[in-house]
C-alpha cells in the first residue's frame, strides 16, 4: 500500500533589516543653515555681486554728494554727515531687490523641491538666504562708510549707539529682502518683479529727508515725507551717528511693523510650500 508523502515543514527566517545599514538621520538647522549660507555666499562671490554691494553705495554718495553738497552747506551742514543714512538704507533696498531675484532663481531652478525632499528643517533654506542678506547688508554697510568717512562723515555718538546704526541698517534690508523673498519665490517673473520695485524705491529715496530737509518740499507734500520709513530710519541713523538725542518710537513701529510683514510673508510662503 502507498504510504502518504509525508511534507515536512520548512523554515524561513524572516528578512531582518541589517542593523549595519546606514539609517536617514535628520541635520541640525545650525548645519544646515550654516551649509547653505556657504553655498549662497560662494555663488555670490564668484558672481560678482559681493564687489557690486561693496562698490553701488560709493557710486551714489557720488551722484547725491556732488550735485547736492554745495548748496546744503550754504547752511553751515555737513552733508557727508546728513547723506550717509540714505545711501545706507538705499543699500539695503538694492540687497532686498537683489533678494528677490535670487528667490526666483532658486525657484525656477527646483531648488525649493529638492531642499523639501532632504532631512532638514523647513526653514533651513530661507535662513540660508537670508545669512547671505545680512552678509550683503554688512559688505554695503562698509562701502558706505569708506565713501562717507572719506568725505566727512563721522560716528560721534557712544559705542552704544553706533552698534544701534548698524543693527537697525540690518534690520531694515533684512525686514525688506523678507518681504521680496516670498515674492520672488512665487512670481512667474522675478526678474520683472526686480524692476518693477526700482521704481517705488526712487520715489520713496526722492521724496524723503534722507537728501534733503523736509523743509525743502512743498507744504502739502512734507507730512508724508517726515513720515515715511525711509525718512524715519534716515533721522534715526542720523541721530545715531550724530550723538543726538532719538525718540526711538517711531523707528520702533516701523522696524517692528515691517519685520511682522516680512516673517508673515515668509511663514506664508513657506506653507504653501509643504502643502501643495
């Protein structure tokens, strides 16, 4: 009689995931800040426009000191000392102009996406380039204050105040470049975008007391340009830099007003980001 194949059962060892394989661990945002921040500096250097930001806030002293000077210290003023903010603030304007393009690029590069797809903090990118916008700020800062110390500007103020002048110089082209960054991250044209804001910056320059006194301007037209940022930053580091008394209550708003607007806009940014 035929016996019954007997089946004998088998064994398998289930697939076990070698503890030698290298696990996906998450950097640090120091790291990774630090890490673009490099990238963004180096891509800047090679590209010129460190020696641009260094070299643009001497070319428009130039153009506003000689036209201007004569007849501004008629009065007895030291326009070098008056004139220096402005170009300063001008500066940081240019630095959030140039902002923007640099958002757009990256954009339109897959930058954004490829950094999404890394272990690392979601706001490692923008801090990234914004290391790159205070290192901006600094080099004009420098070109501003070769030119200006040159022709007679001078800090006069404690050391107190002169680290003040040059943190609120800061704060003011980062709060802005914040704000041109969201929009050159989502405009379909940020190079047009970049153009587009020349326009606002020459009429805000123009129109305030950074070249002139407001007493210059016609009546109806000088409630606006006293108040107007550029003006209120501009009497600040004038004051600053001058070892004047500063009621520091309206410099305050607006820094604090435009800093909220540009973390506002990054935040939003940002979002819209992770969920689409």
């Amino acid at each position: 009689m035929a016996t019954a194949p007997v089946f004998e059962p088998t064994t398998s060892e289930p697939a076990v995931a070698s503890l030698d394989a290298p696990s996906r661990t998450s950097v640090g945002l120091v790291a990774a800040t630090s890490t673009l921040a490099l990238q963004k500096v180096t891509a800047a250097v090679r590209a010129g426009d460190a020696i641009f930001a260094f070299l643009s806030p001497m070319v428009f002293f130039v153009c506003f000191y000689v036209p201007l000077h004569r007849r501004f210290e008629v009065g007895g003023g030291d326009y070098a000392q008056f004139l220096t903010p402005i170009i300063l603030l001008q500066a940081g304007i240019f630095t959030a102009i140039a902002a923007t393009q640099v958002a757009g690029d990256d954009a339109r590069a897959g930058v954004r996406e490829r950094m999404m797809s890394l272990p690392i903090p979601r706001v490692a990118p923008i801090l990234g380039r914004m290391s790159w916008v205070v290192t901006r700020l600094l080099i004009a800062l420098c070109g501003g204050l070769v030119i200006g110390y040159s022709l007679g500007f001078r800090f006069k103020g404690s050391i107190l105040a002169t680290l003040l002048f040059v943190v609120l110089m800061v704060v003011f082209g980062l709060a802005l470049s914040l704000m041109t960054d969201a929009v050159g991250s989502v405009a379909s044209s940020s190079l047009a975008v970049a153009s587009m804001l020349m326009i606002p910056q020459l009429v805000l320059v123009m129109a305030s007391t950074g070249l002139v006194p407001a007493e210059s301007f016609p009546s109806w037209i000088q409630p606006f340009v006293r108040n107007q940022p550029l003006s209120v930053f501009a009497d600040a580091l004038r004051a600053l830099s001058s070892g004047v008394h500063l009621d520091p209550t309206a410099v305050l708003c607006w820094a604090v007003g435009l800093l909220a607007a540009g973390a506002l806009a990054a935040a939003a940014i940002g979002r819209a980001q992770v969920t689409r």
